[in-house]
C-alpha cells in the first residue's frame, strides 16, 4: 500500500466504493451549504418585510390605503401577503351583506390559507437539511466499514503486517465517516435554527391575524350598525 496519507492520495488509493461514497458525501455537503445560505438569506427577508409592515399597520394608516399600497407590488409575501388575502376576503363579504360572524370567519379562513402557503415556503429545503444531517454520518460510516474490510482482506494475504501496511488503509476509510460528519453537523445545526425561526414567524403570523380579525371584526359591526 502507499504511505500517501494526504487527503487526494487516500481519496485516490481507496476503492471505488468508498470513492463513490465520498463524492456523494461531498456533493451533499455542497447541496447543504447552498441551502443553509439560500434559506439564511429568506427567513432574514422574512423577518425584515415583517418588521417593516407591522411599522406600517400599527402607525395608524387607513387599511383600504395600506391595502393598495401594499398589493401594487409585484412579489406580495410574508404578513403582507396575509393582509392582503384577509382584507380581500372582508371587503368581498361585506358587499355581499354577509352577517358579521360569517364576515369574519369568512376572513380568517382566507389569512389561515394564506398563512399556510407563507410557512410552506419558509420550510422550504429544511427536509433535505433534516435528511442530510440524519443520514450522513450512516453513509459515511458504510464507507468505514467497507474500506476497513478491504485492508483487512489485502491484509490477509500477507505473512506479516505492519503498522505501514495498515495506516493507509485504516486512514482512506475512517475519512469517509468524517466526510460524513463534516456534512451532517453544519445540516443539523441549520436545521434546527431554521426550524426555530420558522416557528418564530408562524407565532407572529398568527398573532397578526388575531389581531387583525378583532379589527375587522369591529369594523364589520360598525358597518352594519350605520
């Protein structure tokens, strides 16, 4: 056996297998990575829209104002997104003479549904951080386990062993399990702060629309009360 123990010289002198096995350690790595960065970037988006609108609705605008304002732009998300679908709802009711409870059941129906899609999209990539940080370390321990009965059965066929005989192939297995915790640590661990965060914004998004309902809820009483 070579006494190459840098990285590429036991990548390069392991079977096939356990080559294999490292690549797709790799690759899930890379695939976490893009991920952690590209759901980072959207919940931080998520909370700034939120932080901003919520500023915009308790400073005391008119909601048929905000509501124009606000369903203008191109790309509606997040808690505007939640408005919009509920304000829609309440306006269309209320010139239909809807009773006040139907009013606002009716509303609240047309936020939950939207509040739903909102929380889809924000979960978005998180089963495949949850999957990569389960399975990684299991793949990675295969490829242990398959290099190390590799050296032992090229062990096998010599009278006496070595400590040089059986450094290297000891090595190019047991990297395949760090490659695998290498890929599954950074996985959970984004995963669980994700998963917080996203917990997070579903609390916001349903305290907005209880408090948005209790508005509409009086509006609607006012309205028909004229």
């Amino acid at each position: 056996m070579s006494s190459d123990l840098t990285f590429i010289g036991l990548f390069l002198q392991a079977s096939f297998v356990v080559q294999l096995i490292m690549l797709l350690l790799l690759g899930v790595s890379v695939a976490s990575w893009t991920f952690i960065f590209q759901r980072s970037r959207a919940l931080g988006g998520a909370r700034e829209e939120m932080r901003q609108f919520e500023d915009k609705f308790w400073s005391g605008a008119d909601l048929n104002k905000l509501y124009q304002e606000v369903s203008s732009h191109d790309n509606v998300s997040g808690i505007a997104s939640i408005f919009c679908a509920g304000f829609k709802e309440f306006v269309r009711l209320r010139k239909s003479n809807t009773s006040t409870n139907g009013i606002v059941d009716g509303t609240y129906r047309a936020m939950r549904v939207s509040m739903s899609r909102e929380v889809e999209e924000l979960e978005s990539r998180l089963p495949f951080l949850a999957t990569a940080g389960s399975i990684s370390p299991y793949i990675g321990l295969f490829g242990t386990v398959w290099g190390i009965m590799n050296a032992f059965i090229a062990l096998g066929e010599v009278q006496q062993a070595t400590l040089a005989m059986v450094a290297p192939g000891i090595a190019e297995a047991l990297i395949a399990t760090a490659i695998g915790l290498f890929a599954a640590i950074p996985a959970v661990i984004a995963y669980n702060r994700f998963s917080h965060q996203v917990e997070k914004l579903e609390n916001s998004y349903g305290n907005f629309m209880e408090e948005f309902s209790a508005i509409l809820h009086r509006q609607a009483i006012a309205s028909q009360q004229a």
